[in-house]
C-alpha cells in the first residue's frame, strides 16, 4: 500500500520557520531511511513519513539509491533480476540495475511440495534469495522468502493489516541448531514476501555456508503446508561472488 500525499497544485506553501521545521525532519526521516538501506522497513519508511513530509516540505526527491527489488511499486516484484550473472551449484545470481547501479541477488528457485490431500494448486513457486546491503554503516546478509499466491484465500492474515494478528510460524525454518520462526512481512495480488531480521539471516547463511541443508515449512492457510528444502550446494561460492560484486559495485560508485 502506497503511504505517500498527493499534494494539490493549488495549496499555500509554507513559509518562514515552518518550512525550515518541515525540511529538518524530511532530512531525518531520508537519514534514518538510508541508513535502513533495503530493507523492508527502509521501504515502508520511504514510502509513509519520507514521501509525506518531504512532499510537504516541497523538497524533490534525491536520485534514487535504493534496489527497489522486490519491493517494487507498491507491489511485490516475483519477477527475477532480468542479468543472469553466474551458477553456483543449486544456486543463480541474478543481477538488475538500480539508476546507475547494478545490485546482485542470490537466488535459488523451485516448486514446493504440497502435502496430500489438501485440494490447493499442484504447483507453487517458491523463492529463497540473499543480498548483502550496508544496514547501519555495516555490512549485511538479508535473507527473503516469496511464495506465489496460488490461491486467492492464501496468507489472508498476513495481508489484512500492517500489524497482522497472525501466529509468529507462518514461515518455519531450521537447520540442524538454526530456527526460524516468523510471519510474511507484506503480501500483493501475486505473492508474499518474508523478510528475516539480519541475526537470522546471518545464521542461516552461516549454516548454509557450512554445508548444511535449510528446510522450510510454509503455512499459508489453515490445515495446508508447503515443503521445501533450501539446498547448501553451491551456496558458499555463490555468497563470496555476491560480496565481490557488491564490493565491485561499491568500488565503481565511489569514482563516479
């Protein structure tokens, strides 16, 4: 849900001290922004507060920095990065631009198990990727899950409100000592999307790393789940090119 004011052509506009106020906090709240880099809440935040009081302290936006994907539009993108950079065993990076940068995702991609049974659709795509964003001044693995929408009545709860009332496992991941246990950050018309915070994410790519598999149960309706194993093969190769290239791309905008 797009957050943002459509500001009429025709309004007054602030003068004097308050525009100064309104320009000291659409500079905050771009700050706090950023330093979220692409997260979801750096997203959610662009989109509410951001768009709202910058809008009103008729300040235009700066050049986009930020990898819209896969929160893209208002909507969530499941459509992946158009670049096929390389294969790392069970794993792709695919890459896509952002303005005059080029942001690098992890990817693996299958169809998840549905138990008997259950009358859902047959086939459902699911989507598990990593990308390595600077959160706070640092250096970070995000970890994202997408599961298509397969059928309309799927993920209600996780969709009905900002704050769902929904149980904590939607989404259920473990690895030998690693588990994860969390509902879908936002969902669209075609899918939802599970963002983890940066503790988990950098547990699971650890154990990914190290040659673990990662299995994921999904619920997205009463009485239905989706299985589906994250495999380790290819993963430690592929994040340590994931990093390269986001150190190759950091090296490219510092001498623009």
């Amino acid at each position: 849900m797009q957050l943002g004011v459509d500001i009429s052509s025709s309004r007054v506009p602030f003068r004097g001290a308050a525009a100064a106020s309104l320009s000291d906090k659409c500079g905050k709240w771009r700050r706090i922004a950023d330093r979220l880099g692409e997260t979801f809440a750096g997203v959610r935040l662009r989109q509410s507060m951001v768009a709202r009081t910058c809008a009103f302290a008729e300040q235009a936006p700066p050049e986009e920095t930020v990898w819209s994907w896969p929160w893209a539009r208002g909507e969530i993108d499941g459509e992946l990065p158009p670049r096929l950079h390389g294969h790392f065993g069970a794993w792709t990076i695919r890459c896509g631009a952002s303005g005059r940068r080029e942001r690098c995702a992890l990817v693996h991609e299958t169809e998840a198990n549905i138990q008997p049974g259950n009358g859902a659709a047959g086939h459902v795509r699911m989507l598990t990727h990593f990308v390595i964003d600077e959160i706070g001044g640092h250096e970070r693995v995000l970890w994202r899950l997408y599961v298509d929408r397969a059928e309309p009545h799927w993920f209600a709860d996780a969709s009905s409100s900002p704050q769902p009332s929904v149980s904590s496992d939607m989404v259920r991941a473990h690895s030998g000592a690693v588990m994860v246990r969390k509902t879908f950050d936002d969902c669209g018309r075609l899918g939802c999307l599970m963002e983890a915070e940066v503790g988990a994410a950098a547990r699971v790519a650890t154990r990914l790393s190290d040659g673990g598999n990662l299995q994921l149960d999904v619920r997205p309706a009463p009485g239905l789940v989706l299985t589906q194993t994250v495999p380790a093969a290819g993963f430690r190769p592929g994040l340590s090119e994931l990093l390269r290239l986001k150190r190759q791309e950091q090296r490219a905008i510092a001498v623009k």
